[in-house]
C-alpha cells in the first residue's frame, strides 16, 4: 500500500499470549506508514497500522480503540470474529474485511456482520495462502466481493474508495431518482431470479446497489442497469447481496431462553397425539432452524415427554438451503454455544462442525418465496426474525397475514426485536413484548392475492391490483388505475359514445373495470366466479367481442361495428361497437375498452369509419381463430408428450443406476451379516445417540438383545458382565474418541478381550461405538496352566540340591551364561548375575583340557544326553572333583547340572 490513503489499517493476529510479539518492529522495515501497537483509547487514524497486544481483545467504538482482557475460560478464541463484529456495527459501509492466511475459521462470522452492514469483503485467494484455513472458511460463507492474492489488494482498494458512492461524493439516495433504471434493474432481476425486490425497503436496495457498483467501478446507475442485462453473473452476485441477511445459533440468548421456558414446553404438551408443526421463515443458513430444534430435544428431555417435531425452514435462496441442509459450520461457532450443547449435537470435522443426525432429520429445508408461494398450513410456531425489517409497509402486512393463516389457534410467532405485528393486533396478542413473542387469537382470514403494481417514479409507489382470475378483495374493487385510464381516454371519446364501457386484459379477456349499465349485454352466471369477458355477455355478443377484441390486441387498431343485434326482453336490439387499445403505462398490461352504443330498436346506418357486422363473417373467423389455437395446444401437447419421454429415459437411466446401486449395498450387507455371523466374535455396533444400529448373533451370550431391539437405545439393553459397565465405556470413547480395551468376565465364567472403539464414518470422524467381544476362556485356562508349570519349574530350580547352569549358543558359536540357581552358586562361590552373557570359557578358564566345549557342541547338535563323573577342575577361584551332567533344552539352550564331591573349594583372592 502507498504510504498516503484514506485507509487505516488494524491488524488482528493470533497472538500466543506466552511471548513478546515483535510484529510492530517487522512491519514497520516493510512499510513508511506509521506502525503501532494498540493501546486502550487510541484513536484510529487514515495512513496508521494498528496492531493487537497479546492477551486483549481488539474492540473499536466510535472510531477509537479500546481493549479487552482475554480470558482463559472464554473457550475457543475468535479475536478476528469480536474485531470485525464491532467494527461492522461502528463504522457499516466504511468498514472493509480483509481476510489473510491463517488456520482455522476465525474471520467466518465476522465477513457477514461486515456484509450485513454493507460493508467490503476482501478473502486471499486459497492458491496464494500458505495456511489456507481462514480464507477457505471466509470463501464459504459466500460474502466475498474480492478473492485475490495480495498484490492485487492495493489497486482494487484504492479503486473502491475512490468510487462517489464510497467517498460521500454522491448521495445513495440519487439511485432511487432514477425511476426507469430501476426499473430495468428490478425487471432484470425478476427474469433471473424469479423474484421481484420492488417492495424491499428503498435504503437497503440503494446501500447494496452502490456497493456493487462500486465493485464494478460504475459510476452511473444507469450504465449499471444495462452492464446487468449484459452480464448474467453480476445480476447473481446483487441477487446474493440483497439478500445477505445475519444468523447465528442461539441469537438474542435471552429470547431463545424465554422461547425455551415460556413458549415450547406448552406447545409439546399440546401436542400429545400429533406431531409438532413449526415454520422458520427466512432461515438463510440454518441456525436458526437447528437452534429450534435443540431447544425442542432439550425441552423434551427436561420433561421427559417424547413427540414428533417437524420444522419447516424456508428461504428464497437456494444456495442458502443447500448449505444449511448439510449442517456443517466453521469452528467459529463454538464461542456462540455451551460446551454442553457443542458436544451433544454437534461432531467435530477437521477444521468444521457437524450437527448431529438427530438433529438434521427435525429439519426440513425448502426454497420458498414468502411473498409469492402457499403459506404451510397448521403451525404450531412460526419464526420470522430480522427479515420483516427489510421489507415495506404492504409487503409486512402480506407477510403477517400469511403467518395468520398457516397458525393454529393459540399458535406462536416469533419475530425480530424491531420488528412487531402492526395493525394486525385482532390477530395477534403479545405473549412476552420486549422478545416479540406472540399468540394467535385464531380469528380466520382469508388470504388475499392482490398483486403489487408499481405506479409513479422509485420503490414505494404502489397500488393494489386485482389479479386475472380467482378471489377479488375489497379494498381492490374500486380499479382506481383502471378508472384513470378510463377517465382520459373518456375526455376525448364522451361526445361520440355513450358510457356503457367495459375494460379487457389481454391475458385471459377477463374484465377489469365496467362503466354503465349493463343490462341486456352482460349477467354473471351462476357457478364459480367468472371474468372472461366471453362468458359474461349475452350469447349474440360473445363472437364480435372475442374476435374484435383479439384484433385490437393483435394490431393496435382501433374497430368499429355497427348493427350488433342482440335479443333483450323479446325485443331486438341494436348496438354499435368500438374497441380501442388504451394507452399503456410502463410495467402495465395491455388494455382494450370496449364501448358499447345503444342505436334503438331500429336497424340505423353505420357512423362514418365502421363497419356493418357481418355475423357470418366474423363467425368464420372465430371458427378460423380457435382452429388456429386448437393447433397451437396441439402442437404444444406433442412437445409435452415428447419432453415427458425424454423424462422418462431420463429416469428410467437414474432408475437403473439405483437398482445397480441397491444390488451393491445388498451384497455389501450380505458380506457384512456373513463376516458378523461366522467371525465368532460378539460385535454390538451403536449409534451417536447410544441406540442400538447392528450386532452379531455372538453378541447374544454376553447381552439380552433380540432383533426388535435395533434402534432401541443401548441404556434398556440388560447383560451379564461381572464388575464392568459397558454403558460408561462406551460414553469414554465417544467423548475421547480413544479406543479401549479391557478382559471382563460374565457371570457364568466366560472370559472376554473387550474392545471399544470409535465408530469411523471420515479421517477423524466418528459417528457411534462399536463393541467386540472375543471368548477368551480356554486361552486364559492355557495361559494359568503355563503359568503353574513355570511356577513348579522355579521352584524345583531353586530347591534342588545340584546347581543348573543354562547356557545358549550365541551367533559366533560360543557358549554364554543364561541363568543359573541358588545351588550352583553356592557350589561355584560366586553370583551368576555377574557373569551373565560371559562364555563359558570365560567363565571357566582351565576347562579346555578337559573337552567341555566339544561335550556340549555335540549334546546340542544331537540331542543326546552327556555325563562326565569325578572330573577333577581347578582355577584360582574354584578346586575339587565333579560330576557334570549336560542336556538339549528348546531353543538350543544348554543345562549344565554339576555336583562336587568331598573336597572343599579354594578360598577366592581377596581382590576377587
């Protein structure tokens, strides 16, 4: 970085809290900037880098520095997560993210507070980090603007500040002036994404916008809007931005606590013979989801009840569901849970977390767009936090209006802390105010399906209008968009036409707004609600309406017709017609009024400019124009049919692979159930909940265990081991994840080799225990005999009158001293301990004269028995006669067995 910027730079290391850092010395040789170590009150100033003490904790407020002692009981430290929370919250848009090399995930829940706050995200890129831990975690969480390797850094910051969006030169507020770039911009993302972001709240579209133009280094919003319409990827990345929203497990502790004491143990005990429906609404990557369903396992087990909880989590970002469905979170999670919660539901992956599978199958994600798509029906809770915040006033009360339908009588919502119901308190009653906990009253109503129609310049502007077909509110009935359009066109056409008028849409020819009095030309029939202008008019008007209509629509032309006879009261009647196409508002639907003259009961020459209807005519054509539409369904009913072939190929391929696939895991069982069963060895394999997956039939001696018994939990297992619980054993090696190994007996006598182990599902990951017994009864008989007969064996050495002397042959061919008993030593006088490993003729020097050492190479070799009587032997140390007895032992080892005769031995020198 150049020594001048707008920039002040804080550097958030992991610093070991045991040594001295010497970053302050090292960074200042590399950099003309001015290079300090934090201090408490420090105020941050452009053109300084600022550096974490060891020991503290980094926070900012208001632009200053302050610091935190660290704790040694806080558990796992995130210094980069505190800094980058509080500094997203102190400085929002002006605060950027830089997250470098380093191991572990810290950083990983700072990015979205960052991003939350529309603050910059800036990651090295994975390829370029020596520990590539953190960046991968930041890369994870999908908030990077930049992902670069750091000498590309400098350019790309100092581009962005620069941008007038950053620097304050313009106002984000001159975005939303510009009425026809947004809307291109918000008709662009509907056509990508499917979802229209007219209604979001104007400073969130406006702050999330600047940010990408910024990024993209445009400084026009509308040469923005048209890079979008060139540039698929960027409109995904704004899609991403718009709808970043925070989460984590357990947010607002106190409210999840007031959830957990006041809210859920009601709900469980309601539902004693059904299952408990809840709906998280927005639930982005899953904590909140997850979260709810802990608190639900914790609730049951704290009353000891059992019921079947089913969370609905819903989100209108399908790269959210897919993330939060695979459960997996960076370590950095760990500082927003107990240890208690971390270790039951969760496992630790390598560098992540995993919740437990107990915990996943509570969950069900689905992409789902809370605007727009069916409300889940018969909710006992429905949570929606923090996400009505981003949305306008109508869009709030369409959103509560849902949750009023799906939520059963006495039914919980749950919403953010600023955030509350409106004026929609006949629904709602306030359970707990301060954490927007409240109940619904069960009054019913109806859903409305009104669509939003944007009307005047920027978001905001809107009117209600009623939709093609199906429910019509009454607020809406008034068409007051329509009757504008009417009223105009009117000031021009009122001295030719008398008002019986009539407005169509294109889509279905349904009516929108009526004018006059209708008697004789239009009735509604009996049955469901129609619209279509067709089924509303009297039989002699249904084809020049159908026909004329579509040919204004068609060719923009206006038509006339004039003697349109229909039959009223008995009487004839005539009419004359004209249909004109009404001018068009942008974003608007194509319109078509028709007017409708009464000419008398008398035929009456056509006005200038029309035409005498020709019912004949306009018969053929309406014969022409539903032979036409008969091919169209025709030919599109064809296409169907084809795809729906294809399909079928399609899922007769993935068919046969899952047959394949399903005779692979039968054989893969097969070998399995055949390994268990003629193994012989007793194998009780048990899940991470400590329930019952699999055992073999050995298992049956040691445990009272039947097949029905799989997936009962191993605590109502009873067996017959004598001073061992493998219940705590097996809790000891799920929380350590170290094997153990023990010799248990039953108490019909059988003797086991125990073995305990971790269940592996990964490299260091385990998902269970599993439990070998191995009979090992006969063994430890064979092994207690043995053990007698060296006993016996020692003691007859140790008391027999004659001294033994064992000797083996080493490689270089001699004769060394092994072992020898308490006779020989008192015969030869000294301790064989200090001779241990010496040769024989070491041992014995004036043995060579008497041949002892062929005598013995030839016991070995042959086996057979050597006896040498009265041999008389004298040394300095030992004098007198002997009879030497040798013999083959296993192994080539020699005994030499010896007994003297009369003559006492010579005294050793006293230096000996």
């Amino acid at each position: 970085m150049p020594a001048r910027s707008n920039l002040a730079f804080i550097v958030v290391q992991h610093l070991s809290p045991d040594y001295k850092s010497l970053m302050v010395e090292l960074l200042s040789k590399r950099t003309e900037m001015k290079v300090n170590r934090a201090e408490d009150g420090m105020e941050v100033r452009p053109g300084n880098v600022y550096l974490i003490p060891p020991k503290k904790n980094l926070i900012i407020f208001h632009g200053k520095l302050l610091l935190k002692d660290r704790s040694d009981h806080e558990g796992i430290s995130l210094p980069i997560d505190i800094f980058l929370q509080l500094l997203a919250e102190d400085q929002g848009k002006r605060a950027i993210a830089i997250i470098l090399s380093g191991t572990g995930s810290d950083g990983a829940r700072g990015v979205w507070a960052i991003k939350e706050h529309n603050g910059m995200v800036m990651v090295q890129d994975e390829q370029t980090a020596k520990f590539d831990g953190m960046p991968r975690a930041a890369i994870s969480t999908g908030t990077a603007d930049f992902i670069l390797p750091p000498d590309r850094m400098p350019q790309e910051l100092l581009a962005y500040i620069a941008h007038p969006y950053i620097s304050g030169e313009k106002p984000a507020d001159a975005l939303l002036e510009d009425a026809d770039a947004l809307t291109r911009l918000f008709a662009e993302l509907r056509a990508k994404t499917k979802v229209d972001f007219t209604f979001y709240k104007p400073s969130t579209i406006s702050r999330r916008i600047e940010r990408r133009m910024s990024i993209n280094q445009i400084n026009n919003f509308d040469d923005y809007a048209r890079y979008l319409q060139h540039y698929p990827g960027e409109v995904m990345a704004l899609y991403r931005e718009l709808l970043i929203g925070a989460t984590s497990f357990f947010r607002d502790p106190e409210a999840m606590e007031e959830l957990r004491t006041l809210i859920l143990p009601g709900l469980v005990e309601r539902a004693q013979n059904r299952e408990v429906r809840c709906w998280v609404a927005g639930c982005s990557s899953g904590e909140e989801a997850y979260t709810l369903a802990i608190l639900f396992r914790e609730v049951m087990a704290e009353h000891k009840v059992s019921r079947d909880v089913k969370i609905f989590a819903t989100d209108i970002d399908r790269d959210a569901i897919l993330r939060a469905s695979n459960g997996i979170y960076p370590e950095s999670i760990a500082a927003d849970l107990t240890a208690k919660i971390l270790g039951k539901y969760f496992y630790h992956r390598e560098d992540s977390y995993q919740v437990t599978r107990t915990i996943r199958e509570m969950v069900v994600f689905a992409q789902h767009n809370l605007i727009n798509d069916p409300p889940f029906t018969n909710i006992d809770l429905a949570s929606c936090r923090n996400l009505l915040i981003y949305l306008q006033p109508v869009l709030q009360t369409k959103v509560l209006e849902m949750f009023n339908f799906s939520l059963n009588r006495k039914g919980c919502l749950f919403l953010g802390n600023s955030e509350t119901v409106g004026d929609l308190t006949d629904y709602f009653k306030p359970l707990h105010q301060r954490f927007r906990i409240y109940e619904s009253r069960g009054r019913n109503q109806s859903l409305r399906h009104d669509e939003l129609q944007v009307s005047g310049k920027g978001p905001g502007r809107y009117h209600f209008k009623r939709p093609a077909s199906g429910y019509r509110s009454g607020r809406d009935r008034d068409g007051d968009g329509e009757l504008a359009l009417l009223r105009q066109y009117l000031v021009v056409a009122v001295e030719r036409y008398l008002p019986l008028s009539v407005i169509v849409n294109e889509q279905q020819l349904e009516v929108v707004h009526i004018v006059g009095n209708t008697e004789g030309c239009f009735s509604v029939p009996s049955g469901p609600a129609e619209y279509n202008i067709t089924k509303l008019a009297a039989r002699e008007l249904a084809i020049p309406l159908a026909t004329g209509i579509q040919k204004v629509f068609r060719t923009g032309e206006e038509i006339s017709y004039s003697n349109v006879r229909i039959q009223h009261r008995g009487e004839k009647q005539s009419l004359r017609m004209h249909l004109t196409l009404l001018p068009q508002r942008k974003n608007q639907e194509p319109l078509v009024a028709v007017f409708l003259e009464d000419t008398g009961r008398e035929s009456s020459p056509p006005r200038e400019g029309a035409e005498v209807y020709d019912l004949n005519e306009d018969a053929q054509q309406r014969i022409r124009d539903l032979e036409q539409e008969l091919q169209f369904s025709q030919e599109n009913l064809q296409a169907t049919i084809e795809e729906l072939q294809a399909t079928n190929e399609e899922l007769y391929t993935v068919n046969a692979e899952h047959q394949k696939k399903i005779i692979e895991l039968t054989e893969l069982s097969n070998d399995v159930d055949n390994l268990m069963t003629s193994s012989g060895i007793g194998t009780l394999i048990i899940d991470e909940n400590l329930e019952i997956r699999k055992y073999s039939p050995e298992i049956a001696k040691i445990f009272n265990i039947l097949e029905k018994d799989i997936g009962r939990p191993f605590t109502h297992i009873s067996h017959r081991l004598a001073g061992f619980d493998p219940l705590a054993a097996a809790k000891q090696v799920q929380r350590t994840s170290e094997a153990l190994e023990v010799h248990v007996e039953t108490s019909d006598g059988r003797w086991y080799l125990t073995r305990i182990l971790p269940y592996h599902i990964g490299p260091e990951t385990y998902s269970g225990v599993v439990l070998t017994f191995v009979d090992i009864t006969e063994l430890r008989t064979v092994r207690n005999d043995l053990r007698r007969s060296e006993l016996v064996a020692q003691d007859i050495s140790e008391n027999i009158p004659v001294g033994l002397l064992v000797y083996r042959l080493d490689e270089s061919g001699c004769f060394v001293l092994e072992s020898g008993n308490p006779e020989a030593e008192r015969l030869v006088g000294f301790a064989v301990d200090d001779w241990l490993g010496s040769s024989f003729e070491d041992i014995w020097p004036a043995s060579e004269q008497h041949n002892f050492v062929d005598c013995f190479r030839k016991v070995v070799k042959t086996g057979e028995t050597c006896v040498l009587d009265r041999v008389s032997y004298q040394d300095e140390r030992l004098a007198g006669d002997f009879r030497v007895h040798a013999f083959r032992i296993p192994d080539d080892r020699l005994v030499v067995s010896f007994k003297k005769y009369g003559r006492q031995s010579m005294p050793a020198k006293q230096e000996e």
